[in-house]
C-alpha cells in the first residue's frame, strides 16, 4: 500500500527556548526566513506526501495561520508586482493540512494516537519538528523506499556521539539485512549512557504500519512517565518485524539553543540573499574578536 499519510507532532511546550516560546509556538521560530514546521512540511511534499496531520495544543494558532492564504497581503505583493515573495506566499498553501489539539500531552506516544482516525488502515509517517534533514533524496521518501521493499515498519536512525545517547531513543541492532537497514532486537527510550546498547540514535522520522496504535493504546508510561512511542515500537518489534534505516545525510537539530544557532548559521551561509553578506560579517567579527 502506497505511504501517503504524514503525522507531525507540535504540542510541545517548547521550554528549551523560554522565554521566546511562551507565546509564539516554538515551531514557528524562523531559520533565515522560514519557520521549522515549514522545512518538515516540505520535506514531506518532496517525499509524495498528500495529507498532513498537525497534533497541535494550547497557543499553536499561528501554525494554521501560517498554512493558510492570506488574500490582502497576496493582492498587496501582485499590485506591486512582487512575484517572487508572492510566489514564496502562495506555497505555504500548497498542500492538504489538518489540525488536531492534544488538550492533555502526555508523550509523544500519545501524540501520535491522537492521529488514529486520520491514519486508518494504512502505512504512514511521523515527522517529529526539532529535526531538519538535508540530503539528495528527502530522509522520508529514503524510508517510503524501503517500505516499498519490506513493507514493513521503519525508523531513521543516526550514529550520535556516545555521551550523548540518553538524549534519544536508541536501537539494539542486529544483523544488517541490506546496507544500512538493520533488524532490531530492541528499542530502548533514553537509556543511561552506560546501558545504552548501542550509538544508533533514533532521529524523528518514522514509517509505522497502523497496528502502532493498538500498542500506544495499552502502552504504559516509560521515560520521563511519559507514553513513549519507542516503547510501544518496541512491543510491535515483537509482532511485527521493525526496521532501522540509517541516515548519511546531514541531520540540523533545531531543537536546542546552540543546535538552533548552528542551523541559523549555516542555512544563512547558503541563502543566496545574505550569504555573502553572512560570509564576509563571520570573518570581520572573528578578527575583531581574537
Ligand atoms: C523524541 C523521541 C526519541 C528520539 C528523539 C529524536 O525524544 O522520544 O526516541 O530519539 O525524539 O529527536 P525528545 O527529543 O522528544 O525527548
């Protein structure tokens, strides 16, 4: 069955970025001149996603907003003939988005059970916002292919430094039935740095089949007391065969201070518009600064 379905989980509080988070949905802090949630929903679009679900809470308006058209601000930009902005405008509609509020968040778990209805009886993807991928083909579309040849679950998974594996869900793999797609014994949510069985990171892109909600229906609280996803992918692991894909390309978190300064800096040094600007501003600061 084709992968057509995409659930992007956007309840958080966003406490990482107080006091900016506190009325502006962190989801909606810009990199250069988008904001996150926009590089997740194209990543989706590239893939061949055709409808989105946003799992959204208290404060997270302007997420639908920002999807929406914006007909005073559209006929503005076309008077003055500013085609291009009007461009950049008219795609943020360009694609079927639906919203749902989690009233009480309880894990990302949760969140994702929340899109049960929306899902059905089909294969679909979790795109989780703190994480902006870049590589030729969209990580997405990398684990829709591997559906196409397993049909079965599969996660994105990502080598990441060893002290900082507690951060993540972390994979127990096994034998590597193609290049880079491993089995998985277990799926272990933030383990100590010590018990972590290995340095495979689980990075925030999922494919599930929709037999993850009966799981996240009886799922117990884990980590943190929250109803994890990766516990109840581990108890379909025992069902069902789930995969791990790992990721070569570049993965930008955006979902810390210094991860979200380093992705600013970077994306700025490739923005036609300022990065020679950028460029030659890093240099003067860096000589200036010794
Ligand atoms: C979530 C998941 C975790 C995953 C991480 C990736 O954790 O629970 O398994 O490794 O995203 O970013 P969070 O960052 O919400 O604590």
């Amino acid at each position: 069955m084709k992968v057509r379905k995409a659930v992007i989980p956007a309840a958080g509080l966003g406490t990482r970025f107080l006091p900016a988070t506190k009325a502006l949905a962190k989801e909606m802090l810009p990199i250069i001149d988008k904001p996150t949630i926009q590089y997740i929903v194209e990543e989706a679009k590239k893939s061949g996603i055709e409808d989105i679900l946003v799992v959204t809470g208290k404060g997270k308006r302007p997420i639908e907003d920002h999807f929406d058209s914006v007909p005073e601000l559209e006929q503005n930009l076309k008077d003055k003939g500013k085609t291009e902005l009007l461009k950049l405008v008219e795609q943020t509609t360009d694609i079927n988005l639906y919203f749902i509020r989690q009233s009480h968040p309880r894990g990302l778990g949760d969140a994702v059970l929340m899109a049960k209805d929306f899902v059905g009886d089909e294969p679909f993807v979790v795109m989780l916002g703190d994480d902006i991928m870049k590589d030729k083909v969209p990580l997405t579309k990398q684990l829709m292919d591997r559906y196409d040849d397993t049909h079965a679950s599969t996660l994105a998974v990502m080598k990441v430094p060893h002290q900082e594996v507690n951060k993540y869900g972390v994979i127990d793999p096994a034998a590597q039935t193609k290049p880079g797609l491993y089995d998985v014994k277990r799926f272990v949510e933030k383990p100590a740095v010590d018990k972590a069985p290995s340095d495979l990171a689980i990075i925030g892109r999922y494919l599930l089949t929709p037999e993850i909600f009966s799981m996240l229906e009886t799922q117990k609280p884990g980590a943190g007391n929250e109803i994890q996803l990766t516990d109840a992918i581990d108890r379909l692991n025992k069902i069902q065969r789930v995969f791990a894909h790992e990721f070569k390309g570049d993965r930008f978190d955006v979902g810390y201070k210094f991860g979200y300064l380093k992705t600013s800096i970077e994306f700025g040094l490739r923005h036609p518009e300022v990065k020679d600007d950028l460029s030659a501003y890093i240099k003067e600061l860096s000589k200036k600064l010794k």
